[in-house]
C-alpha cells in the first residue's frame, strides 16, 4: 500500500467575530478560530495536508491522529508559565491558545510525532521543556519593513539538522520580539543572530524550532523546513 499523505495538525488563536472585518452585528460575540495561510501553504508545498485544530479541542485526543504538527507563530506566552513578572511590552497573552499548544506539544513528544515551532512555536517549546524568555528584545520586532524582508544572517551548528536542511548560514526576516533566554532541559541550540540570541533548538530527531518566519519568506515554497516536517512525518 502506498503512503498516505501526512497529515500536519495546525493550531490557531481565537477571536471574537467583532475583531475580524466582514462579519455581521449580530455575530459580533461569535467565535472565530484562524491562522495565517501562509503556514497552510508551506505544508500544502511541502506535501502534507494541513488540519486545522480548535481551541476547544483536546490536545491528547488530537495529537495522536495527527502525523506532525506546526506551532506557528503569534502572541506572548503568558510569563506565568515559565515564572516571571509581566514586562510593560508584553503583548496580550491568550490563556486558552497557551493551554492548547502546551498540550498539544505534551502528545507530540509522548508520541514522538515530529514537531515544527516557527516564532511564538520556538517560546512555546522552550518553556514546555522548562526554560524561559527574554520578554522584550525591540531590536528584534523589524515591524516598520515588509515581512519577507531579509533582516540578519544566522549561523547554524555543525551536524545540526537545520546545517543539513540550510548549510552554514541563511539570511532571514525577523518578526519578534521575545527571545529565549535559559534554554530548557534536552534542547540543542542548532542556530543563533549575529548577536548571539538563540535562533533554532532541536531535541532529537523529530522537534525543530526556528525563530524566524520562513513561511513568509519568498522562498516558502521551496523551504528544507517545511519538507523536513512532511517526510519526517511520512515515516
């Protein structure tokens, strides 16, 4: 029997339909649950199917049906998870999405499903495994260009996966402004900036976690990342 395509799990955020252009008043306290696109495609690019997963869902339920799984990017985690006060930067936190993602990337590891952080995904990880972040790195948030916009050269480890997928080096866009700060247990730095901050962590074979945004890259269609992610989870 063939392989079946693989089938990638992709968790959003949560609004309120008021939040969301286009909806009616009536519908204004509805829930919307949504994701950027772009994460969509670099599956769908890469060879996989992208599943969309709820808020509501239950995180141990899911990740055992599921083949992979992206943690994309978004809002700050809440700094209770990982023991700290609140900085004045600090973006909203979404109790509901930090439970989901936690939870999902529990069943993920129980289950050695292989895992892909991209952004918020490289945080959420670091603080599953016990580690912490830097809350507010402003240099970092290159907000005022296009987001596809080359910003800094980050240099990978020998005998990393992201050297094999990528070489020595990659130019990349930078869109946060939360970094990782004590790195959690069983985490490899595989990638860091110019300026020393922490860029890409693997943990075994199957979780790799990437502070920039490859899927809004021009290149997204042809990104190591994203086939990575599809074949390791076609074994």
């Amino acid at each position: 029997m063939a392989n079946k395509t693989p089938l990638i799990g992709l968790p959003g955020r949560r609004k309120r339909a008021c939040e969301v252009s286009g909806f009616p008043d009536m519908m204004a306290n509805s829930d919307v649950d949504l994701y950027l696109a772009d994460y969509a495609r670099g599956v769908i690019e890469a060879g996989g199917i992208p599943v969309h997963i709820p808020i509501d869902v239950d995180p141990a339920v899911v990740g055992e049906r599921l083949d992979g799984i992206v943690l994309p990017g978004g809002t700050d985690i809440d700094p209770i998870r990982y023991g700290a006060d609140p900085d004045p930067e600090l973006l909203p936190p979404e109790s509901e999405r930090d439970d989901l993602e936690l939870g999902l990337l529990s069943a993920a590891l129980e289950a050695e499903v292989p895992v892909l952080g991209i952004c918020r995904g490289i945080q959420v990880l670091n603080v599953f495994q016990g580690g912490t972040l830097h809350q507010h790195v402003p240099e970092h948030g290159r907000f005022d260009l296009p987001i596809d916009s080359t910003i800094h050269q980050v240099s990978f480890a020998e005998g990393s996966t992201l050297h094999d997928l990528y070489g020595p080096s990659a130019q990349v866009n930078s869109l946060h402004h939360q970094t990782v700060a004590d790195l959690g247990r069983d985490l490899t730095v595989s990638a860091r900036a110019d300026d020393g901050a922490i860029e890409g962590v693997e943990m075994g074979d199957h979780v790799v976690a990437v502070q920039w945004h490859p899927e809004m890259m021009p290149t997204r269609s042809t990104d190591p990342i994203f086939r990575w992610l599809v074949q390791r989870a076609s074994r």
